[in-house]
C-alpha cells in the first residue's frame, strides 16, 4: 500500500493515493516506453536509491499497476511491465505531459536526459485531426547518444513510432531545437542555415513538420 492517505471518498484522491509518491510517475513514464529490468529503471531514474524503487514498485504490483515477469529462454530475465489498468493511465500521462511542456525550459544544471522520452513528449502533441499525408524521420542527439522517430501524417491526425522507417525527409537535431522548430519559433531553414539541424531528403516534406503537431504559439498562451 502507498504511504499517503487523504481520507476522501473522491476517485481524484484515489489517484493522488497511487500515483502521488515521489518517483511513482516516472515509473509509470518508463513503463509506458516498454517493460524494463529492475537495473535498467534504476539506472534511468536518476537518484532513486534501491530500497525506494523496491517500495515503489512494490505498491505498483500490489495495486495492480505494475506485474512482474520472467521472459522465456533464452532471456529468462525478470522484467516490470504495466498491466492493463496501469496502461489506461496513458491518456493521462499525455494530457500531463503537455501541461507540463509549459513549465520545461530553460533546462536547469544537473537535469539527465533520455532522447528516447522524446517518444512519448512527441506522442503527447501529434495532431489528432487530419494532417498533410507526410512522413518524416526526427533523429533527436543529445551529447553522444541519439535516438530515431517516424512521423507520419495523413487523414487520421498523425503519429510517431521509434525507427527510422521510410520518410520523405529526416530532420536530425537537438530535442529543445525540434521543438522550436514545431512551435512555429524558428523556422526549418534558419536552423539549417544556422547550424542547428540537419536535413536530408525532401525540404518541402520536411517544412511540413510543424503542420503534424499542436503545439503552434505554445508559449505564448
């Protein structure tokens, strides 16, 4: 059970209950991403000691969140994955995500980066609404380590996948720069010419980018 008790008979308290220890979200935010070792989340969650994650997860399990499991041979490794209540919680983690967009930059000292969260920060502001039919790759680098999206849009809004699959274009750059770049702050061909983005294949599939997300004038509301 969780430490935390609101003594209210509010489903929002509930969650709170679950979900509102310290560490528990970002938990849900690599599961979300696909089952993962005991090692691997402790190594991603920066800072959370062995005996917290244990408790942590611990909770998850006993309030149906979180499983535990064995992969077959030849793996046989133990992982974590969501059960199916706990990946409902994806729409919320999404609406969370976007909230919190709001409050993200400047990126502060000390802060660690996975450029493979940018899958669900993507994910949480791809148009849901028809899009021009495009498909372009986004290779985001941070340091010496990179990770590769699809972007494809079309008359069911548009989504994003890992893998660098067939694209028109494919736009490399920093995360913090693709998302000027889709906000409408920097156009495609200044990052370019300024040396913050790399494009291959078509300019005009590529340009296209900010029409496959909602996220025009972000901060300005």
């Amino acid at each position: 059970m969780t430490g935390t008790r609101y003594s209210q008979f509010c489903a929002l308290a509930r969650a709170a209950e679950l979900l509102g220890e310290r560490w528990t979200l970002l938990i849900v935010r690599e599961l979300l991403l696909g089952p993962k070792r005991f090692g691997d989340l402790s190594e991603r969650l920066h800072g959370i000691s062995p005996t917290l994650l244990t408790a942590r997860l611990n909770a998850m399990i006993e309030n149906g969140v979180v499983r535990r499991v064995t992969l077959p041979s030849p793996i046989n490794a133990q992982v974590y994955e969501l059960t199916e209540i706990g990946n409902r919680l994806r729409p919320a983690i999404r609406e969370l995500i976007r909230w919190g967009g709001h409050f993200l930059f400047p990126m502060r000292a000390g802060d660690k980066f996975e450029p493979d969260w940018v899958l669900l920060a993507l994910d949480a502001i791809v148009r849901r609404t028809p899009t021009p039919t495009r498909k372009i790759v986004l290779r985001v680098r941070h340091n010496a380590q990179s990770a590769s999206f699809l972007v494809a849009g079309g008359s069911a809004g548009a989504s994003i996948t890992r893998g660098e699959g067939p694209g028109g274009a494919l736009i490399e750059a920093r995360f913090d720069t693709l998302l000027r770049i889709i906000a409408g702050e920097i156009s495609l061909d200044d990052a370019q010419a300024d040396g913050l983005a790399i494009i291959e294949g078509s300019m005009r599939t590529a340009r296209a980018l900010p029409s496959l997300f909602d996220l025009h004038h972000r901060r300005s509301e």
